[in-house]
C-alpha cells in the first residue's frame, strides 16, 4: 500500500485525473479522450469531465478556415450550430463543475445528458441557463454519488437546487415549467453506448488496480459498475453462463460485471474480517501454492516484459502484428493454469456439496429427535404436577385436621366451633375448600390474638403453627402449579423455534443474510443457553424425560454449529468455483478478441487502442490473480509466525517488485522457527473428560470438548501445534477380543493461540473438514487410521479450540463406558526456567 495511489482533495474537489493519470502512466496507458460535434450532438468523453472545459470548444472544428467561437455559448448562438444541435452528451467517471458554466438555450430547445459514477461540484459554483420564452431546457443526470448539491439559475433569476436523492439513481429537470423528476433505473441504452462502456473498461482496471491503495475508490467504482450494469443483463444469478447468440457488447457488459461483482465480494469480505478482527488462516497447502504462484510469476514475468516493450513503442508495432503473438502465446499458457485450477475447484465443491445434502438429511432427524423427547417431556410435567397435587391434597387434610384438634382446645370460639368443624370436614372433597378453611383459620387466629390474658392463650401458640403450615402448603401448592405453567409455557416457545427448522430455509438465511453465521450462532447459542437454565429445576425435580430432552437439544446445538460450518464451505467452494469459471470465460474472451485483432490486415491507431486494452485488462487480471495467492501467503504468515509479515500488497508494484515479496515472504516463513528461544519438540498429553460430558456421549454418541489456552498441560509451552489427536473408550467391549472404534472428529475452525509474551490471537480458518480416528481395543498403539494433520499445509491448528468427537459405529454399546481419554501429539517449544 502507498501513498502515492491514494486520492488528494483540492479546493473541495477529488483530483480524480492526477490520479488515474498516475495509474495508467504506470502501465503505459492512456485513455483516449472523445469528443464530437455533429449536426445532432456535441459528446464528451473522458474518465475525469470538467464542465467548465466545454465552453472551449476549438476540438469540435475541423475546418481550420471556419472562425472559431471561444466559448460553448458563442457556439451554440452561431450559424453553425442552427441544425439543429439538440443534445449534449457528457459520458465519465468523474464529472466535476469547477466554476460557475454558462449555457443558452437552443433555438429548438436542448437537453444536457451526464453519465457518471459520481459529480462533484466545487462549493458556490452554479450553471446559469439563458432560459427563453417557448424554449425547452433539460438536465438529466445518472450518477450514483453526488456529496453536494449545485444551483441552477435561470436568466430571469429563478433558483433550483439539483441533487440527486440518495434513493434515487438520477434527476431530470425541465426548463422552463421547472419540473423535477427523479429517475429510480438507469436507463440501459447507456450501455449500449460504445464510448461510456470504454469508461467502465477502464475504470474496472483502475479500481481493480487500486485494490490495495485505495480501498474506497476501488469500492465506489466496483459498486457503481456493478449497480449500472445489472439493469442491462437483470438481477444475474452467478450460474449464468454466456450464450452463443449473445452480442459481443453484451458480453463485455457481462464479464464486467461478473469481475466487478467478484472483486467487490473479495472486498467487503476483507473489510469484514478487520472490522471482526478476525484473523484468517487459509489451508495453504506448501507445494501446491507454492508451484502455483511460481507459475504465476513466470507467466507475469514474461507477459510483463512484452507488454511494456510493445505499450513503449505503440507507433513502430502498428505493422507488426507478430509482434503480439508471444503475448497472445502467455495468455493461453494462462488459460491452461486457470482451467487446472477450475478442476480443482470442482472436486472441492463436489466433496463439500454431498456433505451438505447429508447433513440437511441429518439436520432434520436431530430436530424430530428434539420434538419427540420434548413431547416425553411434557408428559413428565403433567405427572409431576400430578403428583405434587397429590401430595399437597394428603398434607392439607392432614394439617387442617390437626388445626382442628389444636382449636378445640381454645376456649373461645367465635361462631362456634359446629361452624368450623363443619368447613373442616369439607376439606376431604378438593384442594379449593381447603385453602377456604385456611383463609378461615388465618381470621381466627387473628382474633386469638387480640386475647392476652386468657389462661388458654397458650393454645394459641400451637393453633399459630398448625395455621402456618396449612399456609405453608398452601403457597407450594401455588408454586408448583406456577412452575407447571412456566415450563409448559417456555417449552412451548423454544418448541415453535425448533419446529420451524427447516434445512432448505436454514442454508438460504445463510447464504443471503448471515454467511459466515455469526448472528445464527449467537440466536442458537441463546436459545441453548435458555433451555439449559429452564431445565435445570426440572432436572433438579427428577422430572421424567428432563435430562433425555436436555441431551436431546445438545446434540441438536452442537449440530447446528456443524451445520453452518458445512454450509460456509459449501458456499465457497462454490465461489471460488465460479469464480474461476468466470476466469476461465473471461481469458478465453481475450484470447478471442486479441486474434482477431491481430489477423487483421492492417492495424489501425483506433484496433492498436482496442488491442493496447485487451493487453492491459490482461496484465492487470494476472497481476490481481497473483495478489490473491500473496495475500493467502500473508495470513499465513501471520498464524505460522504470530506477527504480522513486512509485505505490503500492491498492484502498483513492478513484476519484479513482486518477485522479490514472493521471495522473502518464503524466506520469511521458513526462518519462523529461529524467532523463538527454544528448538521445537515432541510431546504426548492425556486429557480425561469430565464425567458429566462421558455421560453425554453415552446418550448422543458425540460430544465436545473445549481445550482453553490457559489449559495446565500447557502452561511451560509455545506455539503449539498439533500432530495427532486420538481418543480411548474406557470400560467397553472385549479387552482380549478385536473390537474396532471409530471416530470423526471436527472443530469450530476458531483458534486460540498466545506467543512468549502473553499476547493472544484468535484465528478462523478455512473448513478444516473432518478426521477419522479407529483402533482396536487391545492394540491402542497401533491405530488402524489415524487422525494426523497434515504437515504439507502452512496451517496446523493448535489445540486450543472446541473438539466435536463422534463415535463412527451406532452399534456400539457405550453402556459400560466409565471414561474418555484424549490423547494429543504436539509439536511446541518449551521454556527453559
């Protein structure tokens, strides 16, 4: 990243075309300026427009013994323009109006056309229209970003204040009525227009040029192409391959918007991940990438040298279509590499989509599962709240008969005591009449008290417990059936939510609203954390189906997480499918377009420009390709070494400039282990679950298991990595027998890690996929297969994640099962104390 490429301000205006200037003086372009005048049109052309600058109009005149008129006024008020010149096309990037402009109305009306990504208006400055009587003036602007408004001022001092809203994509104002109208989509016969999709041509090189220089530049352009292009072909779903009756134009359109689209997704997914902070791993597979970008840089290197020998010496290659053939040659050796690419591409996706349309199937079980042990649940609940019906019912009539032995003690008795022992008989019929007789005792007992000097006011003592007790009762009672309510009630809620789980709409939600599902995760985890805590009292209460229910909804949560794990690396796979689909269409287009220019009989200065933008598309479309690679390079770097690497990323650098980051990146992560104070060792810890997690596994066969960074088996030791990870059943099968277990075991693909200093990281990485792991039980040093990570990968993940274990055979009898080991091989460096 330089300073160099980023965009300056002056006097409240971009310096758009300093910028751009820099961009394509890099690679030896220059965008041709077009500018016309016919008897229909005056257009302008160029990437960066000053309005201001038309009203020179010397470019418009051929004739060199006409008079000249200096301005666009004089112009459009003499005898040449009378025709009838209605319209005035201004086609750009960037149109700016630095000064206050001066415009007539034509003697048949007029109308002001602006196409562009975004008009800036320096503060104060306004367009002042000669506005005539019965004369039409029209300005209509398509433009996705306009930060200040400007005036329009009419020759009979009416003001009108345009801008464009931001719901909107464009304006139209009429003279002299004064009407506005706000215009929703741009109109597609813009697109059509060869001069404007030469401006998105460029523009896309210089965005994509600026990836890493200018973030917000390469944003705004990329979405503006994006928004401008899509009304043409239609809301483009990614599978929708080019056809063979599609015009040549609408092919350009289309693969400007496919790369637009892509880089723009690339984009926001960075600034995701630092917005996040979250620090991606890639599965940076040593040889693999390595061998790649070496090619990469071969081609670079050979395409590049040609590119600037011919782009340096345009005039003297005009004749020469040899000239071009060893280009053309390096962008089929290209196109080889990409298709290599996208069979590699196509194997992940395949793999990762028969894993998603398995676990869509088994989503779906685990949430029946959930619903059938919520249904055993519910009937727990009612023959608990039977039974504590039952048992208030028993210690109610007991109490309010001891109630009534202790009053028949008190001498006084108001209302008889007949009366009262009459309610108490009644307390045998229901739990209602009951409490009646309660509510009576607790009116006694207050008139008892009023009684101080009775010699039987000791009584009243033992009438005051019997009282309390009866109230006692009375309360749990109301509890218990409170509790009833309460947990059928919030069953019933966590019971809706699971019940409109649906795989199909699950996997859409992540794929349109929350793709890295992070918000999902946090819904789930919610709603676990939830159903853990209403279940804690039943199963305090030994509630039937209470702790079934709970395991039940464990193995579905931590399904859920797998899930959305699947999903991701389904989705991406298919991305980088695409988008290397896409690469491969896009270079093969290229390839077509620069030999027919080249078999051409003869060039021209305009097929050297058209061929001069193939070859640049081309360099700038390997030079991106190459920062992808490097930039996986840099992530890992960052996990392998726990810092941050040195090199910068840049389009804007020479092909020999990136030669050298490639080297010393290498250098850089082959030269990691010297960084830290001890040699790297071998190590084996044993981890013993708790009991609870072993009783888990019993019920759902599967279980996870986090190892915290801080974790005591290593608290002397850095930068670890793990080798294997093995996993023991104790207490099962035949000891002398050949019983075989199995096991897949996953994570969350979020990893912790700390260097010597205490400083910690948090890392994501790449689906990271599952391990299988089977021995037998007498010959445990022996695995059959064996979880081992692989070692030709720059990332080998540390152990300090969540751990999924789950058993490979249903059949296993896991009701002996007294306890789980874990086994860990590390590679790490110790301190020395």
């Amino acid at each position: 990243m330089s300073e160099e490429y980023k965009l300056e301000e002056s006097n409240g205006i971009g310096e758009w075309k300093k910028l751009y200037e820099k961009v394509l003086g890099f690679f030896k372009i220059e965008f041709k300026t077009e500018s016309l005048r016919t008897p229909v049109q005056i257009l302008e052309s160029d990437l960066v427009v000053d309005l201001k600058k038309l009203e020179t109009l010397d470019k418009y005149f051929e004739n060199k013994d006409t008079k000249k008129p200096e301005t666009l006024d004089e112009y459009l008020k003499s005898e040449a323009s009378k025709t009838k010149a209605r319209i005035i096309r201004i086609y750009g990037d960037v149109v700016q109006l630095s000064d206050d402009l001066k415009l007539p109305t034509l003697e048949n009306g007029s109308v002001i056309l602006i196409a562009a990504r975004r008009i800036e208006i320096k503060p104060g400055c306004k367009i002042i229209i000669d506005c005539k009587e019965n004369k039409t003036f029209r300005l209509v602007a398509y433009a996705m970003e306009m930060p200040s408004k400007f005036d329009i001022v009419t020759s009979d001092d009416r003001q009108f204040e345009f801008k464009i809203r931001e719901e909107y994509k464009g304006r139209l104002l009429s003279l002299p009525i004064g009407e506005f109208i706000d215009i929703p989509t741009f109109d597609s016969i813009i697109l059509e227009k060869e001069p404007f999709v030469k401006i998105l041509r460029y523009s896309l090189q210089i965005a994509s040029a600026l990836f890493y220089d200018d973030r917000n530049v390469t944003k705004s352009i990329l979405t503006w192409i994006v928004e401008i292009t899509k009304s043409e072909i239609g809301e483009m779903k990614e599978e929708t391959k080019e056809t063979d009756d599609e015009s040549e134009s609408h092919k350009k359109v289309r693969e400007m918007y496919n790369q637009a689209h892509l880089l723009l997704k690339q984009l926001n997914i960075l600034e995701e991940r630092e917005k996040n902070k979250i620090l991606f791993v890639p599965l940076l597979n040593v040889d693999f990438y390595k061998n790649y970008v070496n090619e990469f840089e071969v081609v670079a290197e050979s395409y590049g040298k040609e590119y600037y020998r011919i782009m340096g010496n345009k005039h003297e290659n005009l004749e020469k279509q040899a000239e071009f053939t060893r280009l053309l040659e390096d962008c089929c050796k290209m196109t080889d590499m990409y298709r290599r690419l996208k069979d590699r591409a196509d194997d992940r996706y395949k793999k990762a989509h028969v894993i998603m349309e398995t676990m869509k199937k088994k989503l779906m079980d685990k949430k029946d599962a959930v619903l059938k042990a919520s249904d055993e649940f519910r009937i727990g609940i009612e023959e608990w709240k039977e039974n504590k019906e039952l048992e208030a019912r028993t210690k109610m009539v007991i109490a309010v008969f001891e109630l009534a032995i202790s009053v028949g003690k008190v001498v006084i008795q108001p209302g008889g005591i007949a009366a009262f022992v009459e309610n108490i008989e009644k307390t045998c019929k229901s739990i209602q009449e009951a409490l009646i007789a309660a509510d009576n005792m607790e009116k006694l007992i207050k008139t008892l008290g009023d009684i101080k000097d009775d010699e039987n006011v000791k009584n009243v003592v033992d009438v005051g417990n019997k009282a309390n007790e009866i109230n006692v009762i009375k309360n749990q009672l109301e509890k218990n059936y409170e509790d009833y309510k309460s947990l059928n009630d919030k069953d019933e809620e966590r019971r809706k939510k699971i019940e409109s789980l649906d795989a199909d709409e699950f996997a859409e939600r992540l794929k349109d609203m929350d793709q890295r599902g992070i918000l999902t995760k946090v819904e789930w985890r919610l709603i676990k954390k939830s159903v853990e805590d209403l279940l804690k009292y039943p199963i305090e209460q030994k509630i039937k189906g209470a702790n079934e229910y709970l395991n039940r909804l464990d193995e579905l949560f931590i399904f859920i997480e797998s899930f959305i794990k699947a999903n991701i690396e389904e989705r991406e796979s298919d991305n980088e499918k695409f988008k290397i689909e896409l690469q491969v269409q896009t270079s093969e287009s290229q390839e077509k377009g620069l030999q027919n220019a080249i078999n051409r009989r003869e060039l021209k200065e305009d097929d050297y420009e058209n061929i001069g933008l193939f070859l640049f598309e081309k360099l700038i479309n390997i030079k991106c390709w190459m920062m992808a690679y490097l930039e996986k390079y840099r992530c890992a770097y960052h996990y392998w070494s726990l810092s941050e690497s040195k090199i910068t990323l840049s389009v804007m650098k020479t092909i020999s400039e990136h030669k050298k980051d490639q080297l010393d990146i290498y250098k850089d992560l082959e030269d990691t282990y010297s960084k830290y104070r001890n040699p790297i060792q071998s190590s084996k810890h044993p981890f013993i679950l708790p009991k609870e997690l072993v009783e888990k596994f019993k019920v759902n066969k599967s279980v996870t298991y986090e190892i915290p960074l801080d974790h005591e088996e290593f608290k002397n030791s850095e930068r670890v990595r793990l080798h294997t990870f093995r996993v023991f059943l104790r207490g099962i099968g035949n000891e002398n027998g050949n019983d075989k277990i199995s096991f897949w075991i996953s994570n969350t693909d979020i990893f912790y890690d700390k260097d010597y200093e205490g400083n910690k990281y948090v890392f994501e990485a790449e689906n990271t996929g599952k391990l299988r792991f089977r021995y037998k039980i007498n010959e445990e040093d022996k695995p059959l297969t064996d979880a081992v990570f692989d070692e030709s990968v720059y990332f080998a993940p540390t152990p300090f994640s969540h751990w999924t274990i789950e058993l490979g055979d249903d059949k296993c009898d896991l009701s002996e099962l007294k306890s789980i080991e874990i086994e860990l091989e590390v590679k790490c460096h110790f301190f020395k104390f």
